[in-house]
C-alpha cells in the first residue's frame, strides 16, 4: 500500500477463547463532544455481536480495532434513533471490503430485536435498495452480503452458536415498546446489557451474579439543576429521565443482583472525563452498592476472559 495513503487502525485479533465488551458509544440523542451515539460490542467466542448501533458506530468499530466487517449479528434494545440510525453505514461497510485488511460480509446480515425490528430496519435496507443493486451489478459485491434476515422476540434466548448465548428480556422505557435488555453468556461469564430502561426487576433478575452490567444513567440532582436554570426547557429535561434509571436507582439494583461490575452509559448529561466530575456524577453511588463502578467512556474495553496468550 502506498505510503501516502492513511495507515488503517491495526485489526484487533479475535480468540475462540476470548470474551470482551467494548464501549463503541456512551452519550445519547444530544450530540456531546467524545460520546458517541449509544452501541456496545461483544467480542466472544471468536465472534463480534453488536448491540444497537448509533450513528457513529462505524467509526468506533473501526477505532477499537473490531472492525465493521466482522459484524454479522445486530442487536437492538429498541427502536430510539440514537440507537439505530448507524445501521445504513453499518450495512454497507460491514458489506464492503476493507482492502488488504480484512474481508467484507458475505452473507446476509442478521438483525434481532423487539416487535417492529423488521418493519423499521427494514426501511432502512427498502432505502438502500438503489445503492445495493448498483453494488451487485457493477462492484460486484458478494448478493447474499445486501440481504438481511430478521430475528423478532421480546423474550427468551435469541442467539446460540459457538457457545455464545444471548437471552432478550423486556425492560420499561415507555412510551417505547416494547423495549428490551439483553444477557450474553460465554465460558461461564455472564454480560448484562439493559438498554434504556427505568428501574426493572427484569434486569436485576438477569443481572443475578453477573461478571459486567452495563446500565444506562442519568444523574438526577444535576439534572434537577439544569431544569432550574432553564425553565422555558424544563420539560425537554425532565421528560427523558422519566424512562431512564439514576445512577443511585442502578447502584441500589447492582447490588440487589450480586454484580460483581456496573458499568454506567448513555450518560445524562454526560460528565466530564475528570476525576472530580466523575466523582460528582457518581456521588452516593458506593454508599449503596458494594461493588466496582465504572463511568462507561467510549472505547473502554472489559475482558472478561483474556485471549490466551495474553
């Protein structure tokens, strides 16, 4: 490859071993400078799954090393579009291959989610009909790579190959649903991931013993603050948080379900990557539960079973 050309971010192995959770997005509908639209990645059993897939999520596959093509399988919690407006980029990129590095999908992409998953992702393809056809014919790119197949349940095991299994439960993010959370198990590990949800009894019960849950949270006092100081929007700010979980709400279910890890994202507001600010957003937190937090930043990865060799 020519010198001039950009170096590609180096390809992150994947081990039949290995059980890793990556961070791709931590922020939320607001844009927020260094917090990408909502999407989290499992590295597991040799196998990349993606769970929801904001607008940025391309990108971040590309900067954690994982890579686009290697996704085959999306998850989604629900159908918000900060967690489903990346799937076009997704679709063609993960198609497309990235040459000299690594193949592009050749197969059909396979999508899961609540009810309603095929009738709105499926806009999303219907749309890039014109662009597929043109790829076919003239690109000659892989067919069976453009199509994709659809997997609906709000409940019960979704996924089960190569020992990765993954179980959708439904949480409460009304007005949306339904809405779900998803559990993914590998050599004995167990990763919770809830999507957006307000406190649920769901969760906790999936998240029993947990290794990692991932929760999404929102700091209500600031919030509070902000509505206060604002209040021709004070309705635009206190209506969001009515289907979302505080961080004090996710440390008191934490440690109802024994997770060992709680892992906080889709940050509202989204704090500051600094000690102090971090310490602030997370304030009465420890006091409740009495395991490992962790304010989620995008591109923080968790291995839960290291690649051998490593």
């Amino acid at each position: 490859m020519p010198s001039e050309f950009i170096q590609p971010t180096p390809v992150l192995p994947l081990s039949p071993d290995g059980f890793s959770v990556v961070l791709l997005g931590t922020g939320t509908p607001r844009a927020y400078p260094g917090a990408a639209k909502p999407a989290v990645a499992v590295a597991a059993g040799g196998q990349v799954l993606l769970f929801d897939c904001g607008s940025d999520t391309t990108r971040q596959l590309i900067a954690s090393g994982l890579m686009p093509q290697r996704v085959r399988d999306v998850f989604f919690t629900h159908h918000h579009y900060d967690h489903n407006a990346g799937f076009p980029d997704l679709f063609i990129s993960s198609w497309r291959t990235h040459v000299g590095i690594i193949a592009g999908r050749s197969r059909a992409m396979r999508v899961y989610g609540p009810s309603r998953t095929r009738e709105i992702i499926g806009a999303f393809h219907g749309a890039l009909a014109y662009d597929i056809g043109l790829r076919v014919a003239y690109n000659r790119s892989e067919v069976g790579g453009g199509q994709v197949e659809y997997a609906e349940s709000n409940a019960g095991v979704v996924f089960d190959e190569g020992g990765v299994r993954v179980t959708a439960f439904e949480v409460d993010h009304r007005p949306v649903e339904p809405a779900l959370g998803y559990l993914v198990e590998f050599g004995g590990k167990r990763v919770v991931i809830s999507g957006d949800t307000r406190p649920m009894p769901s969760t906790v019960a999936h998240a029993r013993g947990a290794d990692l849950l991932v929760h999404d949270a929102y700091n209500a006092a600031w919030l509070a603050e902000i509505a206060q100081e604002n209040p021709d929007l004070a309705v635009q700010v206190n209506n969001p948080a009515k289907y979302h979980t505080t961080t004090l709400e996710a440390a008191q279910m934490a440690q109802e379900a024994g997770a060992r890890h709680l892992v906080l994202t889709h940050h509202i507001p989204v704090p500051r990557a600094t000690p102090e600010a971090e310490a602030a957003y997370t304030q009465g937190m420890a006091a409740l539960y009495s395991g490992r937090i962790t304010v989620g930043r995008d591109l923080m990865r968790f291995d839960l079973i290291s690649p051998a060799g490593t």
